[in-house]
C-alpha cells in the first residue's frame, strides 16, 4: 500500500497537467482513497489492540474524577475497594470528601462491602494521621471496614477498585484541593484481570496492616 501511495505521488505535475481532466480527478480521488485507506487501518491497528484486550481506558482529569467516582460507587453491586493516601472527610458535609463518604455509606446500608484503606505515618501528632484516623472513625460509623497501613511503610496509592471488574487510580487524592481545584488526572479501567490482580495487591496491604 505504501509503495502504491509512493507512485502515485511520484507523478510530476506535467503528467497531470496534460492528461484529460478526468484522468487528473481520478489520480486525486485514488491519492485520496489510499491515503485514508492506509490512515483507517493504522487507526484501526492501534484501536484494535485496546479492544481486543477488553481493556477501554477513560482519563479522568482535573474535576472529571469527581462525579465519575459517586457514580461509581452507586452502581457498586457488591463491594468497593479504596486505598487512599489522603481522606480528609469531617470538614463540612457539603464537602466533595464528605459527600463520598455519604455515598460510600449509602452503599454500605444497601449490602455492599466496603473496606478502606489509609496511610498512617504512625507519628500521633502528624498532620496527615490525625486527618485520616477522623475519617476512620467516620466511615467506620457508616458501617464501613477501616484499615491503617501499616507505619513500617508509607502506602502513597490513590486506587478504587469496585466489583472485581472496575479500576479508578492515579494522582486523585480524597480531599477537596484534589476532587476540586487542583491538576490532577487519573484514569477508569473497566477488566476484570487488571481489577482482581489490584484487589489482590489491596488484601496485602491490609494483611500488613496493624
């Protein structure tokens, strides 16, 4: 196909020039037709991979992350999964923080399992430890299942995982700098594989945890 655009294109101006009118229009329309021809199926090469390996991937940026986590967690069927560096929750319960733990206690009273995971410095008085043990205390009087890492080693992850089947990670954290204001991107991949594998890695953690 290649080679076929390289003739094409090869022929001078003069050959164009003084063939008949239709002779030219057909050289531009076949041009035309392999151009777009080779282009689809490049298109489709690449596009293909991530379809054949069942794997769609969405980016998620800036405040993109926000409604599309409360949406996940309300179409939750049978448990959620988070292990998250920063939860800063207690704050205002309008707060976009505050409101995920609404819905994550919400799932919670419909049946489903929810189990969090937070960092822990293990230095009492460390801002970001005191921050998470009150959204502990929180979401644990949701009926939510809270774990803290363990102090031995500091768990920067920002990762949902929900029904064995959905995947949200990257730099979102759960405060509302992050959900709100700040840059950040993450993405939402729907494969079981990748969702097992991850929930898996998540278990770790919280066998680790004290």
């Amino acid at each position: 196909m290649q080679n076929d655009i390289k003739y094409l294109c090869g022929m001078t101006m003069k050959n164009i020039c003084f063939a008949p009118k239709t002779l030219a229009a057909i050289f531009f329309a076949a041009l035309l037709f392999y151009i777009l021809l080779f282009s689809a199926d490049a298109r489709g090469k690449i596009a293909g991979t991530e379809s054949d390996a069942g794997c769609p991937v969405i980016a998620l940026k800036n405040n993109d992350f926000f409604p599309t986590l409360l949406k996940a967690i309300d179409e939750a069927r049978e448990e959620i999964f988070i292990s998250m560096f920063s939860f800063r929750a207690g704050v205002h319960k309008r707060s976009y923080p505050d409101r995920v733990l609404a819905h994550l206690g919400r799932a919670a009273q419909r049946g489903v399992m929810v189990k969090v995971i937070l960092e822990d410095t293990g230095k009492k008085s460390d801002e970001l430890t005191l921050q998470n043990r009150r959204t502990k205390k929180l979401l644990e009087d949701q009926g939510i299942f809270v774990y803290v890492d363990s102090p031995k080693k500091t768990t920067h992850t920002k990762l949902v995982v929900i029904d064995q089947r959905l995947v949200i990670l990257g730099s979102h954290n759960l405060t509302q700098s992050a959900l709100k204001y700040n840059n950040e991107i993450s993405l939402l991949v729907e494969n079981h594989e990748l969702a097992r594998e991850i929930r898996e890695y998540m278990l770790s953690i919280i066998k680790e945890a004290k």
